[in-house]
C-alpha cells in the first residue's frame, strides 16, 4: 500500500466499529463508543486536507476490479461535490451520537447499530464512481433508516416507516432499470466513462425520466413528497437529522451526478417541467408549513421548500444556480440538522412537539432560544447566516435566466420568513404554559449545537472557501453538459424521436396525393 | 460404452449415502441400534467436497445420453451444498416418528440422486427417468408429518398435480418425437424451432416444459406450492421449495439453448414469467403464514429465472443458473430459522415472529439477512443475481420483462419487510419462549454466505459463466 485509502476507511470505520458493538455491555458505555467512533470517524476524515482546490476531477480514486465478467470495479473517488457532502455526513454522527444521549433509552445498542450502517452507505453514496456501488450504497442506507423509524419512533411510525420504505424503494427500482440500461448502451458501469459518452436523444428522455423520478422522490419534489412529513414526525430526533441533512441531499447528488452529465439533451428538454415542480414545491412547502401547529411537521415542510430551491438551481444549467444548489444542500444540512435537535431537545422536556405546549421559553431558557433564533433566521436565508448565501446564488442564477423564474420563487422566500419567525414568536414569547420548571440547556447540548452554529456564522460571513470548493468541480460538470446538451440540442432537429419521424413519414406521400384537407 | 467412474463421483457419493440408508432401513430395528443422526449430515458435507472436486469434469457417456458439462457439475454442486443444508436443517425434526427417520433420510437423498442425474442428462427420456426418480421420493415426503390430516392433504395434492404435470410431458415428449424425429437434445438443438417449420415440435416442447414449470411452480401450474408448503412440515417444505426448482432449471436452461429471441416460444415462456411474478407477489401481499407466504414466494422468484432463460445467451444461462443457486441458498436460510423457532413444528404466523430480536438476536438477523437476500436489496446475493438476470434480458431485447421484474421487486419488498417490521419492531404480547440456541452457528453461516456472495460473486459466477459458455458459444 503506498497510499492510505483515506475513502475506502472512511467508509467501511463504522462498518468495522458495528462489528464489535455487541461485544459492549452498558448502555453508557455503548454510547461513549459510538462517539468516539463518530470523532475518530472525524479524525479520519483529516487527510481529505489534501483535497486540492483547483483540481476539477475526482481525488484519492482507488480503484480495483470486483466482478470482472460484467466489468463491475470497486472504483471511488472524491471531487468538489461529495466533498462537502461526505463533510457534512461524518460531521453529524457524533452529534446524532450526542443528540440521542438521553432521547434514546430503549435498545441503545441496536440504535447506535443502525447509526453507524446509515454513515457508512451515506458517505459510500457520495463517494462511489461504479454505478453499482452508488446503488448499493444507495439501497443498503434504507434498511437502517426504516429500522430507526419504525423501532424507535413516535406512535405511528409503522405508518410512517413502510411508507417511507415504499416509496424509496419504488423509486429505486426505475433506477435499477436505468442503470441496466446505461450498462448496455455505454459497455460499463464506470460513472466518469458512462458521463463521457454521449447517448440517442430518445434514450436519454426516458433514463432521465426513470433517473429522476427515483431522485425525484429522493429530494423530495412536490407531488412525490408525502412521504417526507411522516417519516420526519415519526423518526427519533437523530433519524430526522439523518433524514433531513444527508438523505434528501442524495437525491439532489443524484441529479448532478447522473441526470446532468449522462442525459444533457434530456435535462434541457425537461428542464422546464423540472423548474415549474421546484417552484411548487418551493411555494406548497411554504404554504403548507404556514399552517402547521406540529414544529417537525413545519420544519418537514420547510424542508420540502428548501429543497425546491436546489432543484430549481440545478435545473437553471448556470454556474449561479448550481453553486446556489450545493449551497444549499450543505446549509440545509447544518441549519435543518440543527432544528430538529432543538425540537427533540424541546420535546425531552415537554414531551410534547406541539407548538402550544412550547409557549414562552424566551425566558426560562435563552440559551435554548438563543441558539433557535440563530438557526430559525438562519433557517429563512436571512442575510450574514449561511442560508442567505445559497438561496441568494439561486436567486440570481434564476433572476439572470428568466425574471419570471426568479419572481416565482421569490414568494418563497418570504413564505421561509412567515413561518419561521411565526414559530420563533410563539416559542420566545407566547404565554408559558409549563416552561418555568424546565432547565436550560446542558453542558452536552452545548457541545452539540455549538459547532453547528459556528458552521452557520462562519459559512454565511466567508463563503468563499466552500465555493472555492465546488467551483472546479462545478465549472467541469457545466462545461461538459453545456458542449454536450449544445450537440445533442441539434440532434433532436437532425434526427427527430422516431414519433416524429413516423408522423413525417404519413405526410410525406400527402403534397403528392390529392387530399381533403389540402388547399388547391 | 464409455463409462468412467471418475466423472460420476458426486453421483456415486450420492447412491452410497442412498444404499447405507437402505441398508439400514431393512436391518436394523428402530428401537434397537445406533443413531445414524451425527453421520448422515457428515456424510452430506463429504458429498458437497465430492460434488466441490469434480466441478471442473466434462464428458459424454451412456450412448450420448448423459453429458457431464460444466453446467451439469455447476448443478451438482448447487445440490449437493442444497442436500447437504437440508439434511443438516432436518437432523432433529419433531413432527416425525423415529421409525420412519431412517426412510425419511432415504427418500430425501434418493430424491436428490435424481436431481444430480436429471443435471447431465441430455435425452428426453432419461431427463423423464430422472425427474421420475426425484418426484416419486418426493411424492412419499410430503404427508410425512405426524398424524396430520393437512399433510396428508398437501401428499394427494402434489401426488396428482405432478402425476397431470407428468402425463402433459409424456404427451410432449411423443410429440417431439414424432415431429423432430429425435429425443437427443444436440440433434434437437440443430432442428428449427418456429411454428412455420415444426408446429408439432413446438406443441411437444411447450407440453414438455410444462412438466418442469410444474417443478419450479411457474404461474399457471404453481397451485401446488403454497398448499403443499403449509401442509408438509417445516423440514420437508424447505427441502421440496429448494431443491427440485434446481432440477427444473438446468433442463429449461438446456431446453432454452435451443431457442433464441424472437421465437414464439421464448415470447411464452417471457409472458409466463412476467405473469409468475406479478401473481406471485400479489399474493403473497396478503399471506399471514409464513410458509404460505413463501410459496407465493417461490412462484415469483420462478417468475424471475425464466428473465435469464428467455435471454437465451451465455449470460443469461449463467445468470439463470447463478439466480437458483442463490435462490437455494436464500431461501433455505428463511427455512433454517423457521424450523429453529418452530420448536414443537407447528406452522408459524407472521405474528409468532413478534420481538424475535429480543428473543433471539441472531435468528433473528440471520432472517433479516434472508428477507432482504429474497428482495434483492443489496448488500446481500439476491441484488447480484438480479442484476445480472436483469442485464442479460436488457442485452436481448427484453426490455418491458426487465422493467416488469424491476417493477415486481417493488411489490414484494412489503410482504419480506413483514418478517423483518415482525421480528425487529413488534414486541411480543406474551411471554413468548426462546427457542433453543442451537443450530445458531450455521445459520450464522448461512446468512455470511448470502453476503459474501452479494459482495463478491465473482469465483461463483465464474463458474456458472463456463457453463453458460459451454451451452452457447
């Protein structure tokens, strides 16, 4: 070995670590190991410091053959977009470690179990150039999230975590397809190679179809979302964390790893239907949140809003709008993440997640509210937070595009403002119904909310290191798709979808033959 | 003749385990005597070593009715390995007498003596001989349950479906007779197989497929399986859901050589698997006993390996043969953790899973690891075998069967779910008793090799891929 496989351990540290879970006895002790499963996790992830800034292609590949006959390798590889990701992702296990610290009583060692599955096929979906190991990585993430839903969540989390199970999965299964076709079209399952090739434009309209609606429900975008709220209520707080921070960013990776590179012409063709579901999705999330009384519920919501708007920059095909995407990605994972700690946090003490029986905690517990004002303001992109950055970006890519894209989603911004300063109101001074008994916050949630509210201030004040991140990988992949969508958006003209061609076909013997509807 | 005893060996392995048992059977009292329990499944394992070492075999014997190939040596193996789990899974069965274990172990062993030798036959009469041989051992096993009327039930069942089954072949196989003038299947392979050219070859063929559909408990001739499954116990189901769809697939997958895309015949047997699956879970939806469950079960994993045989090339042929391998395998796996939780052999509801984890942690992973096996979720062997079934049909055309089975997989992911929502997330209502710790370690090795062969089926594949080659150049 001359080189240490940073991606490989990364991946397969927890997977290691599960092994020898059972052999712990005590619930304490089970949950000093997971963290320091989740910091070492962190530890390792250090030598991703040699991730160089201005290369656009992908870093630390490792690549070995795995199942030679139908030219499956075990290929990974790191660029700018699943950087930040996998960042993101190895961040949050320690703190879901920590957030579940007392929130969690029963079956502890089967939770930090599931925990450590769920990073290990979240970071490998980030990371995975064979299409294969992406789906893998991508199925095997689902068993563990269905277990933390429906072992450890609220009263109706059978509900909830089959519907969740169901939904992904049947998704999924399209993906499947795509991916077997991509495999006889392209001869490999290789990503970066499958990205290079260039495909019939009839090809790519139904993979990009069968794509995107298994990201789609991933993300998830508007009529495909009803999933989501269930799952985010039910879930034990570290399970929507999970959800909300890593999970749905799969989706929106999905569509920058495979839609845009693999089917150019397809994604401008359905672009416009792509914009008008993240538009919606951005303005029903926005209402739909306005007029909840459950706080996961409305933080649910705020989700599905805020994902419409890194569909919405992916699918503007411009640099802003792409930046403004991953942007966004990242800032909902810390800012979302961080909400529904608070709420769990919140919901120890109330047992309760209603916002009337959360009445009044400005001043019983500042700290708490403190640090909800923070991520609620950030939480409404408002300006010096982190998630002002992303959504102003997309703003521009789309105002830049087309005017009556950006006036579209900008309601939605101001929807963000109605709902969560509604929320932070009623919590801060509404009339305290039991807050007085309650404690502040303890020196553990401290520790836990604090880095995340670091992560806020610095990424909204100095955005330019994450940028200087994504740029090369970005300006790459948009330059790609830009000379190749060019291409392929002649081709449709040149050699027209074989409707077209049939339909052309009839009409051709038409000028020569008398017809009734032809004027003499 | 050309006769070498060499190639025979897992054959021979097989008619030694079935002469001791025979043996002992007529000599020795029950009453009196010593167990023969702790050998047979000793003997079994020394069986899958034999079946392990004539792998790479080949040879043409018995007047060119008995082809000893890769595939035919890839099959052996597969039931061997399959033989030997079940024996091991049937050690102590507790719905059986003592004085019919020893022929109980007789007719199981004789039934897979038929299964290895219906895998090198390439003549339609000794492929009829040998499925002969391996259903009427199979036909005595089913009602071999206790004083248990449904036993008895699910024997006439199986006896008669099989008996119409068989005669539909018969009938076949005159046809083919009569309309190809030959029974060997190299003669056949270079006859044509459209309707224009041969209509009487085509109707012999279909009726004699027709025989073995019944053995994989392909829609329309899948009734059988859930009743015989719940009626037979536990031990005897796992071995009739496993083994004989092994028989079954390598003669379809010697009778699918001769076909190629396009044909009418290949249309049926595409239709007819899309119709397997997609009846097959639908059932399944709805089933609350477990075995019935499987059964349904079954008929939809036949649905997927004709996905292989339709495809029709050497892709394909391995995919189809690497799928039923991994059916076996996964499928005896739910089976070993059945019979271990049914301690007195009852049949066991959906709800009897309820709080295995607490119960029995292992168990009830190993059951996880089988439910998402039989999905074909990864990371485990069923997503392989899938996905190699899937690319080959996509690479001959098959797109809407491809997109169907990917459809399907989405159906049945509820009803294996069920096992696992049961046994992780419901606590259970009473006091429900552990079963005894026993037979944890081989399902524990069970479940590793449904893993190992999700993360790396290449050497397994490898194989089945020779054999594939060897059928289609």
């Amino acid at each position: 070995m001359s080189e240490w496989p940073v991606l490989t351990v990364l991946i397969f540290f927890p997977v290691a670590a599960c092994l020898v879970l059972p052999f712990i006895r005590g619930d304490r002790a089970v949950r000093v190991f997971s963290l320091g499963v989740g910091l070492l996790e962190l530890l390792l992830a250090l030598p991703l410091l040699r991730f160089d800034l201005s290369v656009s292609g992908y870093q630390f590949q490792e690549k070995a053959a795995w199942v030679p006959q139908w030219g499956l390798h075990y290929h990974l590889g790191m660029d700018g977009i699943s950087l930040l990701m996998v960042l993101l992702t190895v961040l949050l296990l320690p703190l879901c470690v920590l957030c579940s610290w007392t929130y969690i009583s029963r079956r502890v060692k089967e939770f930090h179990f599931s925990l450590m599955l769920m990073t290990s096929a979240c970071v490998g979906v980030f990371l995975a150039l064979d299409f294969v190991l992406f789906y893998i990585f991508w199925e095997a993430m689902l068993v563990p999230m269905f277990l933390l839903i429906a072992v450890w969540g609220g009263p109706e989390r059978r509900y909830a975590s089959l519907k969740f199970f169901l939904y992904t999965l049947a998704g999924s299964t399209l993906l499947l397809v795509a991916m077997v076709a991509f495999y006889l079209a392209g001869g490999t399952f290789s990503i970066p190679e499958l990205s290079a090739a260039s495909y019939p434009f009839g090809f790519q309209c139904w993979t990009f179809l069968a794509m995107a609606f298994a990201f789609a429900i991933k993300v998830p975008m508007f009529p495909f979302h009803t999933w989501l709220p269930a799952a985010h209520v039910e879930a034990p707080t570290a399970g929507s964390v999970l959800l909300a921070s890593v999970l749905l960013k799969m989706g929106a990776y999905g569509f920058m790893r495979f839609c845009l590179p693999m089917t150019p012409a397809a994604s401008v063709y359905f672009a416009p239907l792509m914009i008008a579901v993240s538009i919606a999705s951005i303005l029903y999330g926005g209402f739909v949140a306005l007029g909840q009384r459950d706080m996961k519920k409305l933080i649910a919501y705020s989700s599905v809003a805020h994902m419409g708007f890194v569909t919405l920059g992916i699918f503007l095909f411009t640099l802003r709008g792409l930046e403004g995407a991953l942007m966004v990605m990242l800032n909902h994972g810390i800012t979302t993440g961080a909400l529904f700690m608070l709420v769990g946090c919140i919901y120890e003490r109330s047992h309760s997640r209603e916002i009337g029986d959360n009445l009044g905690l400005g001043k019983y517990l500042p700290a708490y509210m403190g640090f909800f004002g923070l991520f609620a303001l950030s939480s409404l992109g408002f300006p010096g937070t982190n998630s002002f950055v992303g959504e102003a970006l997309v703003l521009i890519g789309a105002f830049a595009q087309n005017p009556w894209v950006g006036g579209a989603a900008v309601p939605g911004v101001m929807l963000g403002a109605a709902y969560m300063l509604r929320l932070g109101q009623k919590l801060a001074w509404g009339e305290p119904t039991q807050a007085k008994a309650w404690k502040d916050l303890n020196v553990r949630e401290w520790v836990y909310f604090a880095p995340l509210a670091a992560l806020v201030i610095y990424i909204g004040l100095a955005p330019g290191l994450t940028l200087r991140a994504m740029d090369p990988t970005l300006t790459r992949v948009l330059d790609e798709f830009r000379k190749r969508s060019a291409v392929a958006a002649v081709s449709p003209d040149a050699t027209p979808p074989s409707t077209v061609q049939l339909a052309t076909a009839d009409m051709a013997p038409a000028p020569a033959g008398p017809t009734p509807n032809q004027p003499r | 003749m050309e006769f070498n005893a060499n190639l025979l060996l897992p054959e021979i392995f097989q008619f030694t385990i079935v002469l001791a048992l025979f043996l002992y059977s007529v000599t020795k009292s029950p009453a009196s005597g010593r167990n023969f329990s702790p050998l047979l499944p000793l003997a079994a394992c020394a069986g899958l070593v034999a079946a392990g070492f004539s792998l790479g075999a080949g040879g043409l014997m018995f007047w060119g009715s008995y082809k000893v190939d890769g595939l035919s040596q890839f099959f052996k193996f597969a039931v061997a390995l399959g033989f030997a789990i079940a024996v091991l899974n049937a050690a102590s069965q507790p719905t059986l007498e003592p004085e019919k274990r020893a022929d109980y172990f007789l007719l199981l062993s004789l039934s897979a003596l038929g299964l290895m030798c219906l895998a090198s036959a390439v003549e339609l009469i000794t492929i009829y001989l040998a499925l002969e041989l391996s259903s009427y051992s199979l036909y005595a096993l089913i009602p071999l349950r206790g004083r248990e009327p449904r036993a008895a039930e699910a024997g006439i069942k199986y006896i008669l479906f099989g008996a119409a089954a068989t005669a539909l072949s018969l009938f076949g196989l005159a046809y083919i007779l009569a309309g190809q003038h030959s029974s060997y299947l190299t003669a056949l392979t270079a006859r044509p197989w459209t309707w224009a050219e041969a209509p009487v070859g085509i109707i012999g063929l279909t009726l004699f497929m027709a025989g073995f559909f019944y053995k994989l408990a392909l829609f329309p001739f899948h009734f059988w399986a859930p009743d015989v499954y719940d009626g037979a116990s536990n031990e005897t189901a796992a071995y009739a859901a496993t083994l004989p769809k092994l028989g079954a697939v390598v003669i379809l997958i010697r009778l699918a050589a001769m076909l190629k895309p396009g044909l009418q015949l290949t249309t049926v047997l595409a239709v007819l698997g899309a119709a397997s699956m997609t009846f097959g879970n639908l059932a399944a939806l709805t089933q609350q006993d477990i075995k019935r469950m499987l059964g349904y079960s079954s008929v939809a994993h036949a649905g997927y390996v004709m996905v292989g045989l339709v495809a029709a090339s050497a892709g394909g042929l391995a995919a189809a043969g690497f799928y039923s391998l991994v059916y076996v395998l996964m499928n005896l796996t739910c089976f070993w953790v059945i019979c271990r939780l049914s301690g007195d052999g009852r049949n066991l509801q959906l709800n009897d899973l309820n709080g295995l984890y607490r119960r029995a942690p292992f168990l009830a992973f190993v059951l996880a690891v089988a439910a998402l096996a039989l999905v074909g979720l990864p990371p485990t062997a069923g997503f392989m075998g899938k996905l190699f079934l899937l690319s080959a049909a996509w690479n001959r055309g098959y797109n809407w069967l491809v997109v169907v089975a990917a459809l399907n997989t989405a159906i049945s992911i509820y009803y294996y779910l069920n096992l696992i929502r049961h046994a992780y997330t419901v606590d259970a209502d009473g006091d429900a008793a552990a079963p005894p710790p026993g037979g944890v370690l081989w399902g524990g090795v069970l479940a590793g090799l449904l893993l190992l062969l999700g993360a790396l089926p290449a050497p397994v594949f490898r194989w089945a891929e020779a054999a594939g080659r060897q059928l289609m150049p």
